[in-house]
C-alpha cells in the first residue's frame, strides 16, 4: 500500500512539473518551458512507468488516477502563486486563467496518458514473460 501511495506522489509531482513547463506564461519568466512534443513525451513517460512498476493494472487505474489528481493540484497551486502573493492586480482572474490553463494542459495530456499506459502494461507483459 504505501508502495502504491509513494508511486502516485512522486508521479504526480513529475506530471505537476511536466504541466507547468507546458503553460505558456512560462515563456516569459524562465527557459524551462516546452511545447507540445515536450508533454507529449513526458506525459508518456511518466505513465508509462506507473503501469510498469504498479502490478496489477487495477492498482495501476487508481495510482494514475491519484497522480493526475497530484499533478494538477500542483500545477494549479504553482501557477496561482503569483495571485496568492500579492504580485498581479487582479487575483480572481488570474488564479481563473490558472485553473483553464491546468484544464487544457489536461485535455491536451490525456491521449498521451493512454499511451503510456497501454506502453507500459505491454512493457510489463513482455518484461513478465522474459522473467519466467
């Protein structure tokens, strides 16, 4: 249990990371911002690790599901502090403009968490079969 519980923290800590170098506000304030292949690839990777280190592929729905959950809490809470902080005019707006932004990197995400899901469960088949 407390395998599966360490495996979607640090999942959705990577997938947080991952959403906020894909928002484009990023452009302005670091170098560290990626485009769509950027998502893409991180996006399949990181699910394509949750499917092949958590076994069963039920354990595995919910652990993705949490690092989801995770990954876009921390990109909304990481792309609201500027609001939170004092330093816009307009802190309504802007935690808004936060949450659509985390919204369509989601969106934007989601056939790419397919992927690496589907990568990750032939992965562990195949690592499975070679073991035995």
């Amino acid at each position: 249990m407390i395998n599966r519980v360490l495996a979607a923290t640090a999942l959705g800590l990577a997938l947080g990371a991952i959403l906020v170098m894909f928002t484009p506000w990023m452009r302005d304030f670091s170098r560290w911002n990626i485009d769509t292949g950027g998502l893409m690839a991180g996006t399949t990777i990181v699910f394509t690790l949750c499917f092949l280190v958590v076994a069963p592929t039920r354990d595995a729905l919910v652990v993705a599901g949490a690092s989801i959950a995770i990954g876009a809490a921390v990109s909304v809470y990481v792309l609201s502090l500027p609001a939170m902080l004092d330093l816009v005019p307009n802190t309504i707006t802007f935690i808004n403009n936060a949450q659509y932004i985390t919204a369509f990197s989601c969106v934007t995400a989601s056939p790419f968490v397919a992927v690496g899901g589907v990568l990750g469960a032939f992965a562990r088949a195949a690592l499975r079969r070679r073991w035995r």
